[in-house]
C-alpha cells in the first residue's frame, strides 16, 4: 500500500506492520508490543488472562508454517528469535489489547492503529472498484469483439458452390450420329 503523503514516521512504521495473513490485515505481537510500549511477553500474557475478550476473530496464533513464510519475506526478523509463532492481531484485537493493556501510550496508539487499518480498507475498496469495472469493460468488449470475429470468419469461409454439375454434360437435345 502506498503511504499518504505527509505521513508521520509513526503511520509509516504501523502501515508497514500490517500484514495480510489468512485472507485477514493484521499486525504481529511483537510489533502491536512495540507499539505499545511493552514487552511482547507482556502483551501476550495479558492476552492470555483476558482471553474471553480475544476470540479467534480477534487475535489468532501463526502456524509454524506461516510463521516461517513470513519471516522469509522479511529481510530481518521483527520478533527475533521465539520458542513459538507469533499472535496475529486483527484491528479489532488490537484494540482490544489497547483496552486491556490500559496505559495511555497504549491508548493513544491504538487510534493510529485503527486509522491505519481504516486507511488500508479503504484503499483496498478503491483497488476492487476499478477491479470491478475493468471487468465490465472487458465483458463489454468482448461482445462487441465477438461479432468482428464472426464478420471476419464469414468473410474467410469460402464461397458457397454454385449449383451447377462439374464435368461435361451434352447439351439436351436431338443428338446427332456420324
């Protein structure tokens, strides 16, 4: 995603913690921590004592698997070296982390956060729109391109034989003996 013009280091720095994993925008543990201000163990134990308020739709732990796709995409590792995968946190969970973390540097990140995420969707919106219409002039075309190509097959077909018999035929008539 394009950063806005004008954007202060700290917008960059979240914008660029946004990560696109199982179809969702989410920012890791370490990340939102370092955010926030605390340490990541921190953030994840608070997580874990208040975990009626994270459902799965809010924060969801990566699989080894996507734990180890995302740090090969990454030059450097964000959340160093970990006995486990991260903690993916959807705008919603982090949020949720703000609220439950309770300190003002928390509470102040959290709305760059959300605009970050609000930002991102609508860019993304804006992506799929012009998506949408690109389809809806390649479908127009297409129709349009259809009937060239049928004009010009007909126009390469060959002709159409003329009814009359190959060969030589004697004429009709008395015919005359030698």
């Amino acid at each position: 995603m394009e950063l806005e013009e004008g954007a202060s280091p700290v917008e960059e720095r979240i914008l660029l913690a946004i990560h696109v994993i199982r179809g969702q925008n989410v920012i890791l543990d370490a990340d939102l921590a370092e955010l926030y201000g605390v340490e990541t163990k921190r953030l994840n134990e608070q997580v874990r004592r208040n975990a009626k308020r994270f459902p799965p739709d809010f924060v969801f732990q990566l699989s080894s698997d996507e734990s180890e796709r995302l740090r090969s995409h990454s030059a450097t590792s964000s959340w160093g070296g970990r006995r486990y995968p991260p903690y993916a946190f959807t705008e919603h969970g982090a949020l949720m982390a703000a609220n439950v973390l309770a300190s003002e540097r928390a509470v102040e990140m959290s709305v760059l956060i959300v605009r970050a995420f609000v930002a991102l969707r609508r860019a993304l919106a804006g992506h799929e729109e012009l998506s949408r219409k690109l389809d809806a002039l390649e479908a127009r075309y297409d129709r349009q391109f259809r009937v060239v190509f049928d004009a010009i097959r007909q126009l390469m077909a060959p002709p159409a034989p003329a009814r009359r018999p190959i060969g030589f035929t004697p004429p009709e008539g008395p015919t005359h003996a030698l």
